[in-house]
C-alpha cells in the first residue's frame, strides 16, 4: 500500500463555499463512479483533494456547514485528508498568474487563511492517516518579501498544528511547494531556506521541533522535473537533511526538443492569459535558463543558441503523451511513485494536481470527469496505490 490518493478539485472553478460544495457533488461524485467502476471496487471510500479560497474556508466555519459537509462525507463514503491552500483567491476565469503568491506568507492574510485550513483539516482528516495543508514557498523571487515575516507566520503556523495535532490526535503538517521562480524552488534553495529558518528559531530560543515536526515540503514532481532535478536524488536530500515530505503532487510538466531551434516557437499556443508558465531551458553543460512566462522566452533577443531542451510550467495530463516533437516530464513522476514504493515511510499523502484542464489547446481537451478519471487509472496502472 503506497498511500492515499486523490485529485486536486482546484481545478472546478469556486470560490465561495456553496460553490465549492456544489462543484464536489456535480464533478468528484461522477469521477468517484467512474474510477471505483473501472477498478470494480464499489464499496471503497474514496478521496477528496479539497480545495478551499479564503472566501469558502471562512464560510465553511461559520453555523453548520462543517458538521454538514462531514455528514455528507460520511454519507457519501467520502473522506478528506489534505487541502490544497496555495491559491488564496480566484483561480480560473481572472488573470492569476504571479497573483497567486499574494498575500504570501509575510502577511497576515496568509497566516489567518492557512489557520482556517487547518481547522479545517483538523476536524476533517481521518485519525489514521493525519491531514496536511499545501501553501505556497512562502512568497515569489521579484516580490522580495521579508525573510523575517514569513519565518514568524511559519513559526506561528507550526505552533497552531501542534496545539491541533495533540488536541484531535491526529498528525497535522504544513507542505511548502517549491515552484519555479519562487522564494524558494529547487532542492538546494529548500535546504537554505529551512536552514535559515532554523537560525531564526534557534536566534529567539525558540523549539526547532515544531519546524521539523509540522512544517515540510509539498513535493511536486511538475516543479522539481522542471529544475532537472531527478527524482530519488531530490527526495533522499530533502530527507536525510531532516525534512518532512507533507504530499507529494502528481503533475506533469511540458518538454520540447531544441535541436531544432525553430521547435521553440511551437510554444506559443501555450502562451494563455490565465496562469504563469515559466520556462526553463538547459545547455548541453547543464546550464539552466530561467523566464517568468511564455512570453518572456519568446520574447525578441532571448538566445536559445546553447539550448538542448525547454520545459514549460504547464500541467498536461499525466496519462496522455503529447504529439512530437513535444514531449513531457512523465518519467520524473513514474521515478517519484517508485521511490515512494521503494521507500514508503516518504509520504503516504498523494494528490493528482493538474489543474489547467480548462486552458489544455483543443486537440488535449476531453470532459473533464473523463479527464480526471484517465489521470487516476494511470497512477493505479503505474503503481500499487
């Protein structure tokens, strides 16, 4: 058994929670059907990734409509380990791109939405399996946000899933995403950061136990495949250096042969308005090249000259190849699920978290509960799970 496994309902657009409670019965019960039909496991609970604005958190908490929704969890054979708290407002049909950092974790809007989310999942998460909370690597590079501020707000938030854990007796975590561009985003800038962290704490005679107990890293293959990091090399550093693996996201990552220098215009019909796709590019010597967007690597006087491969931060399903003479990251995702197979104790909190199903160009676009029920077979398909 290689954990526990869900798709990401970010991708259903919602942003108050009558919405969101809406979009779960009108999507993830059709897409529950589908994949305990085709596994012919009717009688199996089933997995919801929950994704909750700051909108849908706080109106969750209000009256009834907690104890409701567990009732109709229950009801459903339904159940909820993990949310995703990255995106603190609109996610689809606005312009989100670097907004999606903001507030980051040097506000208090990001300290007040993350402790909603964990009450949340502290009185959602089965006993058993614990619950986790994804957020954002505290803020994006060109924000220079206050190192200081994001430590305090992290260092507050460890203490609340602390109080929490021992209070419900259950194993709470916070997972920071490393993602291109971000304060921190590979693994060399992860263990800085946490090292910086730790001085903080150790700085203010504070208790470096509920950093390492609480506060982890929300591993997405998409982010760290974009690095060119390989997989098993990533995840035993993060690990042997003392650091929690909260979840791990299921993505996949865009990939394009430059032997052909023409071949990187080809990328242009995954320039779209709605999300940030920064594009990294390597040299033959390993070199990596970093651009914010699309745009910015098709930009006039960008030189590619050196460049072997491109990858482009656009999430393509996991279980469908694109045409050549693109291709994508899949074999970092397929080498995660074997290194969590091989090494179990990881991580047991896996989300499938491809969320640009609704900007995919028209010859990747299938309905959406199609969509995501392909994604799920393909992961049981590929692993134990």
């Amino acid at each position: 058994m290689l954990g526990h496994l869900c798709y990401c309902t970010n991708i259903h657009p919602a942003e108050s929670w009558e919405e969101t409670l809406s979009a779960l019965k009108e999507h993830t019960l059709k897409v529950r059907d589908k994949v305990l039909a085709a596994t012919r496991n009717h009688e199996a609970s089933y997995a919801i990734g929950l994704r909750l604005s700051a909108r849908a958190a706080q109106e969750l908490l209000q009256g009834d409509n907690l104890s409701d929704f567990k009732y109709w969890l229950y009801s459903e054979s339904l159940y909820v380990y993990t949310i995703n708290g990255f995106p603190y407002g609109a996610f689809h049909n606005t312009r989100v791109k670097e907004n999606v950092y903001k507030p980051d974790w040097s506000t208090e809007k990001r300290l007040t939405y993350t402790a909603d989310l964990i009450s949340i999942i502290a009185e959602l998460a089965p006993n058993s399996i614990g619950g986790s909370v994804s957020s954002l690597p505290g803020s994006f590079k060109e924000f220079q946000a206050d190192e200081n501020k994001i430590f305090a707000n992290l260092y507050a938030t460890a203490r609340l899933l602390q109080t929490l854990s021992e209070l419900h007796e259950k194993d709470l975590h916070l997972g920071l995403e490393p993602e291109p561009l971000g304060h921190f985003e590979n693994t060399e800038e992860t263990l800085a950061f946490f090292e910086r962290f730790a001085d903080w704490a150790t700085s203010k005679d504070l208790p470096l136990e509920a950093i390492y107990q609480r506060i982890g890293i929300n591993y997405d293959t998409c982010h760290f495949a974009l690095q060119y990091e390989e997989a098993d090399t990533a995840l035993k550093s993060l690990t042997e250096a003392g650091l929690r693996i909260s979840k791990v996201h299921l993505s996949n990552a865009l990939e394009i042969d430059l032997k052909n220098s023409s071949n990187l215009q080809l990328i242009e019909k995954f320039d779209e308005p709605t999300y940030l796709h920064q594009v990294m590019t390597q040299n033959a010597a390993g070199k990596i090249s970093k651009f914010k967007d699309v745009e910015d690597a098709l930009a006039e006087g960008s030189d590619h000259s050196q460049a072997k491969t491109a990858r482009i931060h656009f999430h393509i399903p996991l279980h469908a190849a694109p045409e050549a003479p693109f291709s994508s990251t899949i074999q970092h995702t397929i080498d995660t699920l074997t290194y969590l197979t091989e090494n179990p104790d990881t991580c047991s909190h896996l989300e499938m978290e491809t969320y640009t199903w609704g900007v995919l160009p028209d010859d990747l676009q299938a309905p959406i509960e199609d969509q995501l029920t392909a994604e799920h077979l393909w992961v049981l398909q590929t692993c134990s799970v």
